[in-house]
C-alpha cells in the first residue's frame, strides 16, 4: 500500500549553532507529508560556504540523497503490496483510518 507524498520545506534558519561544530549552520527543515500516514520532519544541515543563492537546491540534494538511503534500508524485508492490503483488511486499525 503506497501512498502519494509531497516534500516541503517548513522552515529554512541561518547561521544556527549546530552541537559538536565550531560554526553556525543553515538548518533546512523539511516536512514529508503523506496522505494516510502522520507527517514527519527531516533536518539538513549546510555549511555556509554553499552560495547562498543554491541553498535550497543544495538542501534538496542532501534530501534526497537520505531518502534514498532510508528508501533502501527500510526496503529489506518488507510485505509485499497485496500482502500489506491484506494485512491492514485483517488488522483494521480504526485509529489509522480516521488520520
């Protein structure tokens, strides 16, 4: 069971101190939104040394270079889509329907 999803950007903050380095960052927080499923959230980091006219471009890229790599070790050992149906048919969960 697939659902459609979009990626946007929630919230873009420069020059934020990021724990554990000696200069502030631009924060790129991204929002996934997807329909069936809860929204989550995925921060980028970029160095300021990026031009900043590319920050989001280069923020996108980050993005999805994650999301693939989430893609693929999430990937393994999954139901396949007509088992997944017939999984949520038995389970039912009336809480995740009504989101």
């Amino acid at each position: 069971m697939r659902y459609s999803s979009t990626v946007q950007i929630a919230a873009i903050e420069r020059s934020v101190v990021r724990a554990g380095f000696s200069e502030p960052y631009h924060k790129v927080t991204f929002d996934l939104v997807s329909d069936g499923i809860p929204a989550s959230q995925l921060v980028i980091w970029v160095h300021p040394a990026f031009p900043d006219d590319d920050l989001v471009r280069v923020a996108h890229t980050f993005a999805w270079s994650r999301l693939v790599a989430l893609t693929e070790a999430a990937s393994s050992n999954i139901f396949a889509a007509k088992q997944i149906q017939a999984l949520c048919d038995r389970v039912q969960p009336a809480d995740f329907a009504a989101q």
